[in-house]
C-alpha cells in the first residue's frame, strides 16, 4: 500500500541516545545508533521504497521520563521539541513532530504540550511511561490527581497522547530477576504500559475528559486480548470490579484508545484487535528504528484483511486523528 502513515517513529539526539544502548547487543549498538540518529537519509529511503508518506517523529526512551531533576525533563523537552520542529520545518510533507514532555512538573507540561501544539505545530505528544521524580522513590503515573489539570489542557488542545513503553524501576522488577530477557520488548514494556493503561481508564478520568484520545502501541500492549476478561471474571459474584470510573473498562476502551502496529506484525493479533476495539482505532506504525521498515510494511501491505480497513489503518484513520489533511 502507497501512502501509509507511521506514528511510532522514533529518533535520537546525542543526548538521548545512549538510553537505548542496553536494548542491542553490542555488535548492532553501532547500527542501531546510526539508525536514531539518522532522519533525512536512509529513514527517507525505507519510507519511500515501503510506501510510507508520513511519519510523525517522537524522541527514543525513556529519556525524559528518566530524568529525577524537573529542570532537567523541563530543559530536555524543550530541547528535543525545537531540534525536532527543526527537522520537520526541512520535510514537513514527510515527517511531523510528536512532543517530549516533562510530566514530572505537570503544570510546565501542559505549557510544553501548548507550545508544541500551537507554535511548533506538533499533532500531539509522546510520553514514555511514568516518570521518574527526586524525592520520591515511586514512579508517577498519570492517573494520579496532580495530573489532572494536565489532562484538562490535552483535551482542551483536541490532541492525542501516546503512551508509549518503559522498562520498570529495578525496585518494581523482581518478577523479571534472573529473567532479563523479559524485559523490554520481549514482555516488561506490555505489561508496564497495559496497567498504566488500566489504571488511567479505572480511575475516572475519562468520566470527567470524555474527550481525551490516548495511543498505545504494539497492538495494544496486549489488552484487546484481555479486554473481556478484565470486566467479566467471576461474573456470578456480587461485587466485581471496584473503581472510580462509571463504565465498564471496555467502554473507555473503545471510546478514549487507538492502538497501533508497532512491533507487532501479526495478522491473527490484528484480527483479535480488530474484533475488539474496531478497524476505526487501529493505526499503521512500525516501530523504526528498533523494528525494521520492511518488517512492518511488507506484513501490513498483504495482511489478510479487507482493502478497505487496509486503507483506515495504513492512513485513513491517521489523516483524521491528526488532521493530516487529504493530501
Ligand atoms: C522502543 O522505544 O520502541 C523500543 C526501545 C527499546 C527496545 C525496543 C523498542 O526503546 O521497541
Ligand atoms: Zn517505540
């Protein structure tokens, strides 16, 4: 398919990049780094040999979200914000911008979040996880009542939010000791991001935002799978689930949620994605640089699906969330 769109698309600066050198073994660090860094040349060549027209580029992780010190995640983002609007003012009919934000100063992240959207012209943000602050020992996560007033603005702004993976703090991880090779993609990043997910959907917040459309990635990080079950256990006894939201989980589901493809090229999970939350709420993303392009495209190109939910989710349904414009 020509003229696909990819939302989880992610480059480096030299700041940042070394966050993602534990996630290659050492003899594809030097690849991978040149990939992140890279946007304008070989990122162009795979977009253009794998019809991809549009991608909107976010910063790797965890980046800002692992910086304890608020003046530093506030100074990151805005950096990472100007270099990439930089990039995008060079092919804005080939890459837009997704922002950085440095949610632990959630007032300066609404601000950040206003600036990207109205004079950078960013479709939305991407935010990696829950973030790291000095002074607590915790990781925050976004249904917690100071993030409130966030959420107000990013309805306000009519923008999207993707909630995109990290690892756990080690303290959150002994379910993975002596089993790294869970972490990260393999399984860590699923199952971190589902439960923020949960969470944000359990806590009310979309009872009071009923507007807020959040992304997640990877197929929906496993939830579509999980959707029933999450509202239907043990269905004979008196009480099930005890939450501050009104609706059942599934509600939110798919009313506040569009997942994407990313490093999750599977027809049988697109299906039971499909199935759950609806071809309107599935987007085309590969996960560049850390999937390959072809992986993604040529998969997505001859999922067995219908023509037309291959245009909704390669670009139809992106055009409409970003207000990409027909062109
Ligand atoms: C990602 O950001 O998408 C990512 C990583 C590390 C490993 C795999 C991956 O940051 O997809
Ligand atoms: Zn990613």
């Amino acid at each position: 398919m020509q003229g696909k769109i990819a939302l989880e698309e992610h480059f480096a600066m030299e700041g940042t990049v070394h966050d993602s050198a534990g996630f290659a073994p050492a003899e594809d660090w030097v690849e991978l780094k040149a990939r992140l860094l890279d946007i304008h040349d070989r990122r162009l060549a795979e977009m253009d040999a794998h019809g991809i027209e549009m991608m909107l580029l976010s910063l790797n992780a965890p980046a800002v979200q692992a910086l304890s010190d608020r003046n530093r995640a506030v100074d990151l983002s805005r950096r990472a914000n100007d270099f990439l609007a930089e990039q995008v003012a060079r092919r804005p009919d080939r890459f837009q911008g997704l922002a950085a934000l440095p949610m632990q100063d959630p007032d300066a992240a609404a601000r950040e979040l206003d600036r990207c959207a109205s004079a950078l012209g960013f479709r939305g943000a991407l935010v990696n996880g829950f973030s790291e602050l000095a002074g607590t020992d915790h990781a925050l996560y976004y249904d917690r009542k100071e993030f409130w007033p966030f959420w107000s603005e990013v309805e306000r702004l009519g923008v999207p939010f993707y909630l995109h993976p990290r690892n756990p703090l080690a303290k959150d991880a002994a379910i993975y000791e002596g089993h790294r090779w869970l972490l990260g993609p393999t399984w860590a990043f699923g199952q971190e991001t589902a439960v923020h997910a949960l969470r944000l959907m359990g806590c009310g917040l979309f009872d009071a935002h009923p507007r807020l459309q959040i992304i997640l990635g990877h197929m929906g990080e496993g939830l579509p799978y999980s959707m029933w079950r999450v509202d239907n256990h043990n269905k004979w006894m008196r009480t099930q689930n005890a939450y501050p939201a009104r609706r059942k989980i599934a509600d939110y589901f798919r009313e506040n949620f569009y997942i994407t493809t990313s490093g999750n090229f599977r027809t049988q999970a697109l299906i039971d994605a499909m199935l759950e939350i609806g071809a309107d709420r599935i987007l085309f993303s590969t996960d560049w640089p850390f999937e390959n392009i072809d992986h993604a495209a040529d998969w997505f190109d001859t999922a067995a699906i219908s023509e037309g939910d291959r245009l909704k989710i390669g670009r139809d349904n992106a055009r409409a969330l970003f207000g990409l414009g027909d062109a």
